[in-house]
C-alpha cells in the first residue's frame, strides 16, 4: 500500500513538469517519465552543441580559450604555474597583434 501511494505521488509530481498531451493521456506514468528523460538528454546535446558552436565562434573571431589553456597545462606541464586570465588574454594579444611593431603582419 505504500510503494502504491509513494508512486501515486511521484506521479503527480512528474505531471507538472509533463507536456500537456502526456499528462491528460492514459500513457502511464513510466512513459511519461521516460519522455522527461529524453527529454532532458536531447536537451544536454542541444546544450553541447551550443558550447561547441560558440567556441568555435570565438576562436575565429581571436577570442582565446583560457579553458582549454588551462586543462592543457595540467595535463602537459603539470608543475609549471597557470596564468591568471588576464595575463592569458595580455599575453594572446600580444602575440595575434604584435608588440607595438607591425600590425600588418607583414614583417
């Protein structure tokens, strides 16, 4: 009787967050439960895809990734002290647009 009244509640807990045509059917509650999860993880690719597409945005643009700077560090040089992201970002811009010399690249 308990696990009964225990599913009954979860179920009035997931109808709520259910799309409207899976709360008024006769699915039942698994299927319902189980379209929130694939729901939720169409949902982490769609979230995966936009990280990637704005990544890949910024670094044609000449944003650098401090991110990814960071996690080769630690896998390559693992004693070596990581720069804060402002020297990062100094260092990246200087070394895109020059030191004050040429900024056509030409030389």
């Amino acid at each position: 009787m308990r696990q009964k009244v225990a599913a009954l509640r979860l179920q009035e807990k997931y109808k709520a967050f259910a799309p409207r045509h899976i709360a008024d059917t006769n699915m039942g509650f698994d299927r319902g439960v189980q379209y929130l999860k694939e729901s939720l993880a169409m949902f982490r690719k769609l979230q995966q895809a936009v990280r990637f597409l704005s990544q890949s945005g910024r670094l044609m643009v000449g944003v650098p990734d401090y991110d990814n700077y960071v996690a080769q560090m630690a896998i390559n040089q693992p004693g070596e002290p990581v720069m804060s992201y402002e020297a990062f970002f100094r260092e990246r811009q200087e070394a895109r647009f020059g030191r004050g010399k040429c900024n056509t690249r030409c030389c």
